[in-house]
C-alpha cells in the first residue's frame, strides 16, 4: 500500500507537469515541468522525500527496462534509418560528449564549492 501511495504521489506531480504544459507557452515537456515541480515541493518540505523515495528507487533499477520498446521501435524503423545512419550516429557521439562534459564540469564544479565552503566553515 506504501508504495502505492508513492507511485499515486509521482503522477500526481508529473500530471501536474502536464497542466502546466498545456497552459504555459513555453517551449518545454511536459516531463521538465514535471521534473522541476518535484524538485520545488522536495526541497520546501512541502513532499518530504520518505513520501516518494521508495517508489523513485524501484523506478530506477527497473529503468532498463523502459528502454526496450525503443530499441524495438528502431529496429522496425531500421529501412528508414539506414539511408541517415552516418548523421545520425555522428550526431549521437558529439551530443554525448558534449552531455558528458557538461556534467562533468558542473560536478566538478559543485564539488570545488562544497570544499571551499567547508574550508571556510573550519577558519571560522
């Protein structure tokens, strides 16, 4: 029942992302707005984390398995793709360097200022 509760809490919140989606005209998914709207009710306490953290565990180790139906789709797609294949392939590498390196930076980033923060936390 616990985690049925946590489930009905996330769509809650992503059907909220969907509201937002249809009334606000701005170019974002409805999954963003989603994303941003629990980030917003975890951080001010108004959804404490033991209200979703079950069910958000369960969700990532079965991640994997939401990635099937797409890789159905491409295989089914394959006689469309194949004549964009190379663009397509180069497309991919670059934007998952340029992902990697941007998370890379910001988390090294946020480390530098945690340390920084706490060695000025330890002169005081």
């Amino acid at each position: 029942m616990k985690l049925l509760r946590q489930f009905l809490i996330i769509i809650a919140v992503s059907f909220a992302g969907e509201v937002l989606h249809e009334f606000l005209p701005l170019p974002v998914p409805a999954s963003i707005y989603g994303l941003v709207l629990m980030l917003l009710l975890l951080m001010t306490g108004v959804l404490k984390l033991e209200a979703v953290q079950d069910a958000g565990k369960f969700m990532i180790e079965i991640m994997p398995v939401m990635f099937i139906p797409a890789g159905v789709g491409l295989v089914t797609a394959w006689g469309e793709l194949k004549s964009v294949l190379v663009p397509v392939l180069v497309i991919t590498v670059v934007s998952t360097i340029v992902v990697m390196a941007a998370a890379g930076r910001t988390t090294q980033a946020v480390i530098r200022h945690e340390r920084k923060e706490k060695k000025e936390g330890m002169k005081s």
